[in-house]
C-alpha cells in the first residue's frame, strides 16, 4: 500500500498517481533506467524489458572465487555471477579447484576504490585514479573488484573501451596439474604459439564484464576454463572487421580525474538511473490538473513567442498576372453548361410540351364536340347488375325507409350524380323514404343539391327525405350511424331526426328496408358493405359507384352481400334508359363525350406507345 | 407523472376500451352492448373534437408559412377556410343566409373539386401516353394491354365492336381482376386484426407521441 502524501488515499502497491487526487505517488518500486517501467522493490531484471535492475555486485574480497579467465581482453563473454558459480560447481569439481585466493592487501587511501588503487601504481596513463566521489555509484558498482594478486600491468575497468592490448597467454595451473582427469586434460586449451601476438579489441566489443583482468591461472578453475578459454587465432585466422578495429586510433588515454564521459556508450549512458537525469528534459507541469507531473507534454520550444513579422509580398503582382487572375476567376464563376446537355434538355421541354398540349387539345375536341353535333355514337350498354338493381328497387313497398350512404362529394359530382340520379328517382317514384347519412363532410351538401333538383318542394322534401348529415370517425361512424339513427338532427332544417316525417319509425338499421351505398371510393365502399352485412345481414344492399370502385365491388356481388349494383356513367345511363324519367338526353351527352374522351386516350395512348417503342428510349 | 401522463395513462384507457368494444361483440349481453354502443357513441364525438382541433392546427402552420416568402398560397388557404367556415355557420345560425352557404358551395366548391378531379384525368392521360418513353419493361407492357382493355371495356361501345369485346371486358374483370381484389381485401381483413391486436395489447400506441 501507498499512501497519497497529498489527501493521504490508499494506493495500490506500484501506483504511480494517487486514485483520489491525481498527486504523483513516491515511487516504491525500481524504475527501469531501459524502459520507464516500474518493478517491484527486490527484481534483479525489468518485469518488462528484462534489463538488470540492480548492479551486479562483487563478491566480498575474502570469499571472491577466481575470477573469470579472460583470454582476450573485452570481448563479452557469458557472464556468470560468482556466487552463482560457486553454487553451480559440483562437488567433485570444487574439489579439483585450487584453494581460494588470498585476501588482497588493503588498500593504502581509503577513499579510492579498491580496485581502482590496485590499478593505480602501476596504471601509467592514469596517474592520478579517480576519488569515490566523482565516479558514480552505479558505475563504481559495475567496477570489478582488484584480483588477489594484482595486475602486472595496469588496468582499466573493461566497459570502457581500452587500447589494444596483446593477448595474454594463458597459463596452466601448476598446483593441480596432476588432478586434472584426463578428460579435463583434453579440453584444456593449447599454449597460445606467441605471445606478442596481439589481437586488438574494437571498442564496441568492451561489454561491461566483472572481469576486468585476467586473474592468475592458479585461480581459474577448469571448468570455466573450458567455456572461456579461445585459443588464439592466427593471422589468418582474424576475421576483416577485427582487422578494421585495429587500425582504428586507439581510444584516448584516461585523463587525470577520472572517466570521460563522451565515451561512455548510449546503450551504458540508458542504464544509468533517471536521477542523473537533468531535469530540463522533463519539465514539470506547473499548472492546472496535472501540476507537479513530470515529462507529460513535450516541450515545444519557440511556441509562446509570439512573431512580430507581418505577411508581406515579396514583390507587387504584375497587371499580366492580375490579368490572368481575373480571367480565371470570371470563368470559375460561369456557370458549366454543356452544350449537348442544354440542346438535349431544350428538346426534351420542347417534347413534353408538346405532348401535354396533344393530350389537352384532343380532349377538349371530345369533350366538346358533342355538344356542337348532336350525334349518337354510343348505345347504352347492357349491364346484368343493373337489371337487378333495377328489380330489387322496383320490389319496394310504398313508405319504406331506405337508409342512403351517400359517400361523395362534388369532386366525383359530374360521374356520380349520373349513377346517383336515377336510382333517387326510381326511389321517389316508389314512394320510398330516404334517410341520408354520410362519413364524408361535403356528402351531405352533395345529397342536398341533387335531391334539391329533383324534390323543389321543401315540405314534400322533408317528408320523403331525412337529410342527417355527417358523421365523423370513418369506421366508427358508420357503426354509431348504424345503431343511432334517431338521435340525430337534420342537417338542413336543424330539427330532431325524431321529429322528421321521414324518419318515423326509423331507429336503426334494422327499421328500413333497404341501404343504398353510393361511394365514389373503393373503401367507403368496403366499410359499408361489412359493418351493414355483420350488424344486419338480413337487410338488402344495392350499390351505385363509380367506374374507379367497380373492381372492388365484384367479389361483394359475387357472394351475395351486395345483391344489386350499377356503375360508373355507363350504368347510370343503362339504368336510366330502363326508368325513362326523361333526362336521356343528358345522359346521350354524357355518354358521347365520355366515349370519345375515353377512344382519344386510348388511342394517344397506343400511339405513343408505339413511337416509344419504335423511337429510341429518353433518357 | 409525466411518464405515466404521456404513456401509461393512454396506454390503459387504450386497452381498457378495446377490450370493452370487443367484448360488446363478443358476448352480445344487454349491458356489454349498453357500454360498447355507448363507447362507440364516445369515440364519434372525439372524432369530431379531433377535427375540430386539426381545422386550426391547419390554420396555424398556414399562418406561419404565410409570413414566409411564397407565402401566398397558404394567404389564400387560410381566407378560404374561414370564408367557408363563416358562411356554414351563418347558413346553420341565420336561415336567411343559406342561400349564401348554397352559393359558395354550389359555384366555388363543387367547380373547384372538378377541376381537380378533371386535371388528375388529364394528367393520368398524359403519363399513359409516355408510359413506354420512360419503362420499357414488359411489367409496363402488361399494365398497359391491361389499361387499354378495361378502358374499351368501361367506355360506351361503337355498336359495331360490342361483341368480343364486351366478352372480353366481362372475362377480364369477372377473372384477373376480382382474383387481384379478392386477395387486396384478403389482405386488408388480415392487417386490420394484427393491426387491431397489436393496439389492443398495446405493442403500437399510434394515440401517443
């Protein structure tokens, strides 16, 4: 747990910011110098990047093993950690191994490192060794502890790079020789042939090893001796780069003062812990939510000046180029019009008007044409339902009331007044009593109109017809008109429905004898036949509609619902012609212009058909 | 609250009623027909409040668009509709001013709704003509035969072709047609009890926002 030193919050082991308040937590982990990540107290190796963490630290001097043999001086060998080593070794090996060294003389200034002062008398480019104090922790920590016996020459820790040195030859432990096995034997490497051979060593190959010098051969035990030990190669043998390396210039001696910085390696200078860092390249934020964080936006140098130089042209434009520019822009602004594309739109208006007023011009000549000859060019044509319709009105007693759903307005008026009219007048002629209900607003003005014309009498009106007026909500009126008939008032006089001559006796549907439907459209049609059919299945229906509606009507007749129906001006005029009440001329007027309006559609219709289908298509 | 204002509450009289109405018809009991005829008697006098309140929500879109430009026609929409409404009520309250409502009816409603309907007929004739000009597919072909035939069989016959052709126009419609009209009306009946159901348990709320 962390806890927050800012609000004091409980943090999670390994927090780097504080779940309550946002503040940077202290860090309690190791942060890897490689990769930033932040390992719990106690990892050797980064949990992410595996880079070691903790520097390895030498043996103490007095249980240091042999060190690791180093035929050539800074080539990177596996690196092994003594105790590690120590542990590995068998027992039959340790036996084999030469007694450890002795403890090395101490050291004559306490504040050199011990290693270091060993190197000291001796070290002739390094005349005065560097105080503990500026060399830097982590790196006086890499630094190999000084051999038992001392270096004959002097020495430099190896992660540095050195100067060529030759390759010292190694040499055979004398004191136990003879109890090596023989298969020990054969593994153990050949003297060196010369021992001025020198191989250089290119500074990259200066790995940091904890061993810095060859130790003396008495300590090397066998068994590392078989992994470390390369005999020398020949002249030939040395590969070109390491050729190269040698006729590198050698690296700079070491000043007096210690270790030059400039020649430590990036992949070393990652390694060295973030402290070290300077603080310039993570600037801290100061403000706002993120005060006090670290390294979190990148410095953006030069961004908060603000620049005192205005925009300028180099130089004025030339009135050519003004010219230029103007002439681009007026025709950027033209409007784009393709030429073939106007010519083909032209023609296509011109076309449809031209179609327009071809459609136009006939039927006005057929609609009026008629009017000026009187020519018969139709006979009324024969209509089974009519002749029903016709037998069934005819069957009517004298005062029965006939409920009338009178479903138009004056927008059908000029067709259905003409299906309409004569199946009133056949009505009256019975003597029947109509009672007119309508779901459409203008239904009721409409019946008025009509039976205005044939009934001039008001008081005879009102005692042959009950105008009720309109009901409202479609369906759901035709069902109220149904079953409340009574309950109405005229819609003419205003007065009680119950107080009409025409209504006597008449409550409902089921008081009359007849209902006669007379829709223009398909679903005032439908609405009527079922609600009348369900309620009262018993009461007759007849239906004169428009030409529009006459599809929808054919299964009713089929089965029975509708028992008698006339449409469109075709049958008005057939009924007509069977009741004879003297307007046949009318209706013979009617008749002409319909048939030739109609045989001039049909016949522009095939024509144009036709010129589609030989022509080519418009797209 | 406002939840249950705009839908529970709704929702409730909804179902409620349907199933009310619906019951009425099934179990034809004096009391269940009482409150279905009763309710029934209801819903045509909200209808007619319905109407009432779309004549003025009409008026009011009118108006805003009237100050916009182009707003001329919804000028005229709206002296119209007052005008009309004027005189009807004048016509029902003064019977000396019927002759007016009669007038207004008679030479400017009714003229007005045949040109309409006659400027649909012209139009419908002109797009017959160019039908091929644009479709030329035989579903086009088809509708055309089709189109050509019922218009010869509606139209008043010269006497000379009444025969096959009468034959044929009977055929046609007796056939295809009522074949075609018969599964319309097979099809409305169908969607009208989902359409009734799905109201009823109130999986549609067309009555909401």
């Amino acid at each position: 747990m962390i806890y927050c030193p800012k609000c004091g919050t409980v943090n999670r082991q390994g927090s780097r910011f504080c779940n309550e308040c946002g503040a940077p937590l202290p860090a309690t982990g190791i942060r890897c110098p490689a990769c930033g990540a932040t390992n719990p107290a106690g990892n050797v190796y980064c949990d992410r990047c595996h880079t070691r963490l903790v520097p390895a630290e030498p043996p103490p001097q007095e249980e240091r093993p042999a060190e690791r043999p180093s035929p050539i001086r800074g080539i990177s060998l596996p690196s092994i950690s003594p105790t590690r080593e120590a542990a590995e070794i068998p027992e039959w090996l340790a036996e084999l191994s030469p007694a450890a060294p002795t403890a090395p003389e101490a050291p004559t200034q306490a504040e050199i490192p011990e290693w270091l002062a060993e190197l000291s008398p001796t070290a002739p480019t390094a005349p005065e060794a560097p105080t503990q104090a500026e060399i830097p922790e982590w790196l006086a920590e890499l630094s190999p502890a000084a051999p038992p016996g001392g270096p004959s020459k002097p020495e430099v820790p190896p992660i540095f790079p050195v100067a060529p040195e030759p390759i010292q030859p190694l040499e055979k432990p004398a004191s136990s020789a003879e109890e090596i096995p023989e298969w020990l034997k054969d593994l153990e490497p050949s003297p060196l042939p010369s021992e001025g051979l020198s191989v250089p060593v290119p500074p990259v190959m200066a790995e940091a090893t904890s061993a810095p010098s060859p130790p003396p051969p008495a300590v090397v035990p066998p068994l590392i001796l078989e992994e470390t030990e390369i005999p020398a190669p020949s002249e030939a043998e040395i590969p070109d780069w390491l050729r190269e390396a040698e006729k590198e210039p050698a690296a700079p001696p070491i000043e007096a003062g210690g270790l030059v910085p400039a020649e430590i390696p990036e992949w070393l200078r990652a390694l060295q812990p973030r402290a070290e860092m300077p603080a310039e390249v993570e600037p801290v934020e100061t403000e706002g939510f993120l005060a006090g964080l670290r390294g979190l936006l990148p410095v953006a140098r030069g961004l908060d000046k603000v620049s005192t130089a205005g925009p300028s042209l180099p130089v004025a434009p030339s009135p050519a180029a003004v010219a230029r520019a103007e002439l681009l822009q007026s025709l950027l602004s033209r409007p784009l019009v393709l030429p073939h594309a106007e010519a083909r739109e032209a023609v296509r208006r011109e076309g449809w008007m031209l179609t327009r007023l071809l459609v136009g011009l006939v039927l006005l000549v057929a609609i009026v044409a008629p009017m000026l000859v009187q020519w018969r060019l139709f006979g009324p044509p024969l209509i089974p339902t009519a002749d029903n319709l016709f037998a069934l009105v005819e069957g009517i007693a004298p005062q029965t009331p006939v409920l009338v759903a009178w479903e138009y307005g004056p927008a059908e008026a000029e067709e259905m007044d003409r299906v309409a009219g004569p199946l009133m007048d056949h009505l009256l002629r019975r003597q029947a009593r109509l009672v007119i209900v309508s779901t459409r607003m203008e239904g009721p003005a409409t019946a008025e109109a009509l039976l205005t014309s044939r009934l001039a009498d008001t008081q005879e009106r009102l005692r042959r017809v009950a105008n009720l007026g309109y009901i409202p909500g479609q369906a759901t009126g035709v069902r109220e008109a149904i079953g409340n008939l009574d309950g109405r008032t005229e819609w003419g006089s205003g007065a009680p429905a119950e107080q009409i001559e025409a209504m006597a006796g008449v409550q409902s549907v089921a008081d009359v004898g007849m209902v006669v439907i007379l829709a223009a459209q398909p679903e005032d049609l439908r609405v009527w036949v079922e609600q009348v059919s369900a309620t009262r299945p018993d009461v007759p229906i007849v239906a004169g509609i428009s030409a529009r509606a006459e599809p929808l009507m054919g299964p009713y007749l089929a089965a029975g619902q509708i028992q008698g129906a006339l449409s469109g001006l075709t049958g008005g005029a057939a009924y007509e012609q069977r009741l004879d009440t003297g307007r046949g001329r009318e209706y013979e007027y009617y008749l002409n212009s319909l048939g030739l309006a109609l045989w001039a559609v049909a016949a522009l219709t095939v024509l144009g058909a036709l010129i589609s289908l030989l022509g080519g298509r418009k797209r | 609250m406002d939840r249950f204002v705009r839908r529970a509450l709704p929702t409730s009289v909804a179902i409620g009623t349907g199933i009310l109405v619906l019951l009425g018809y099934l179990f034809p009991h004096t009391v269940l027909a009482s409150v279905r005829d009763e309710l029934i008697h209801w819903g045509v006098i909200i209808a007619a409040f319905a109407f009432i309140l779309g004549f003025f929500n009409l008026l009011r879109v009118h108006l805003a668009r009237a100050r916009t430009s182009g707003g001329i026609y919804s000028l005229f929409l709206i002296l119209a509709a007052l005008a009309s409404l004027g005189l009807t009520l004048a016509a029902l309250l003064l019977p000396p001013l019927r002759f007016w409502g009669d007038w207004w009816f008679r030479s400017i409603i009714a003229p007005l709704q045949a040109t309409v309907m006659g400027l649909v007929a012209f139009v419908l004739a002109v797009a017959a003509v160019r039908l091929l000009r644009h479709r030329r597919q035989w579903e086009a072909l088809v509708f055309l035969v089709a189109v050509l035939v019922v218009l010869m069989g509606t139209l008043p016959l010269p006497l000379p072709f009444s025969g096959w052709l009468e034959e044929l126009r009977h055929w046609w419609i007796q056939v295809p047609a009522m074949a075609g009209m018969r599964g319309l009306l097979i099809g409305v009946g169908l969607g009208a009890l989902v359409v009734g159901l799905r109201i009823l348990v109130g999986a549609d709320r067309p009555y909401t926002d």
